[in-house]
C-alpha cells in the first residue's frame, strides 16, 4: 500500500470515531436527562423534597445520576427497612417503593436504542 493510501484511510477512520463518539455523548446526554426526568416523577413524595433533589453530574465518560440532597434516603426507600425499635415496633418493616431500578432499566433501554 501507498503512504497516500494509508494516510486517507487514517482519515476517514478518525472522522469516523470522532462521529461516533459525538453520537454516544449525545445519546449518553438525553439518557440521562431522561432518567433524571423520570425519578423526579416516580420517586415517592412526602413533602416532595426528595424527588426534586434528583440531578446528574458528569464524569470521564458520562454522568453519574444521583440524589444530591437526600442521598441516604434512597437505599432506604428503594429497599424498604426495619422500624427503629420504639413504640413496640419491633419485627415491622417500612415498604419498599422501588423506583430507582425502574427508571435506571428503562434510561438504558432508551440509551441502547437511541445508539441503534
């Protein structure tokens, strides 16, 4: 092969990368916006604080989706949780209102598709 030949390749080749790269991040962006979109509509709302605080952050490579304010509520609100032993409470159990694991299934079905 020619040095021509092998340099327009390279070309093509890393135009090729840097526009699928875009076509990622973009799909990786609207994922996440839409993902932080749907906890703030499914999580559960006493005063409504908690599913206001959702937000995403951007790291190498994409966002982490998290719970800014009240991040110690979500394990306890995905999974449920034991009542602290007062008022003769012991053995009852706070439900569990499963809305993370939803909203992160369905945000990486809409980033796969958004790739197809």
């Amino acid at each position: 092969m020619s040095d021509d030949l092998v340099i327009q390749m390279r070309k093509v080749l890393d135009e090729y990368s840097k526009e699928l790269q875009e076509r990622v991040d973009a799909a990786i962006d609207m994922a996440s916006k839409d993902t932080v979109k749907r906890l703030k509509n499914t999580s559960p709302r006493d005063s409504g604080d908690y599913a206001k605080s959702w937000t995403r952050k951007k790291i190498a490579g994409g966002y982490v989706v998290h719970n800014k304010k009240h991040y110690r509520l979500t394990h306890l609100l995905e999974n449920g949780h034991a009542l602290a032993n007062q008022f003769g409470s012991l053995g009852k159990r706070v439900p569990a209102y499963p809305h993370i694991k939803p909203a992160e299934q369905e945000g990486i079905r809409e980033f796969e598709e958004l790739l197809k």
